[in-house]
C-alpha cells in the first residue's frame, strides 16, 4: 500500500499493482464521506441550535391572572423560532390558539410554541392564552405575538 504521493504516481506508472490502489481511493472515500457526514449532522445541530429562542430575547413574564402581555418576534423569512412559556412559579395546563397567524405556521408543543415564518417578508401576528397554576392559584394569561419577518 503506498504511503506518499511519489508511491501512489510510482504505482501508477509502472502498471502494477492496481489493486491496492483501488482499495486505497476506496477507503479515502469512505472516510471523505465521514467527515462529510459529521460536517452535515454538526451543521443541522448548530442551526437548530440557533432557532430555538434568540427570536425573543427579553419576553415579558405573564402571571396568569387575566393578563394580556404582547411580545415580538424578529425572524428571517424561511425561519423558525421556538419559545418556551414556563416561568419560575407557573404551572402551565394549557395553551391554546385563540388567533392563528395569517402568513405563517403556528404548532403549540407543550408548554412552548414554534412559528415558522414564510418565505415572503412583512409582518404577522398571532395570540396565545395559556391556563394553569401560579402560586397555587389557578389562573389565564394571554399572549399577544407580533412577528416581523425581515
């Protein structure tokens, strides 16, 4: 098998021993589609990484007590941006749509939500009411969401 370059052209010159050759570009490639690989899986992580949660970065708390808090999104179009709705003292039953937004996709997952903004810009809005505990006492807050997708 050879080791340099000047080995591998040598090989190749004089004819013989085609096989090792063979098996040498064999493995490069399977080892090129490694690193490839690993470079697709770490990429897919950072990006994913980066979707959950810098869209809102100072959100206002709620405290279930029949408040209306309103916070904004700043997102790419084509993007997503994830949002956990759990707070210190909050205890969260349920959040519900009230008003789905027009331009984008809205899933509640739990105790947070995804929006996934379209691939046209402008702006969107959507509202969320959640119920449940806080301090042990049971309680609604609504939140009002506008997005603007740049």
């Amino acid at each position: 098998m050879p080791k340099t370059s000047a080995q591998l052209s040598l090989l190749i010159c004089e004819g013989r021993k085609i096989r090792p050759l063979l098996d040498l570009i064999s493995n490069r490639g399977k080892i090129l589609q490694a690193i490839i690989a690993a470079l697709v899986v770490q990429g897919l992580a950072c990006s994913a990484a980066l979707a959950g949660g810098t869209c809102i970065l100072h959100p206002q708390a709620f405290r279930l007590r029949s408040d209306t808090i309103r916070w904004s999104i700043k997102i790419k179009s084509g993007e997503q941006c994830i949002q956990g709705l759990r707070w210190s003292t909050l205890m969260i039953d349920k959040v519900s749509i009230i008003e789905p937004p027009k331009a984008g996709r809205l899933i509640v997952e739990g105790p947070s939500f995804r929006y996934f903004a379209d691939s046209a810009g402008g702006s969107d809005y959507f509202k969320l009411e959640i119920s449940g505990t806080s301090l042990r006492v049971n309680g609604v807050s609504s939140l009002e969401v506008d997005v603007n997708r740049q």
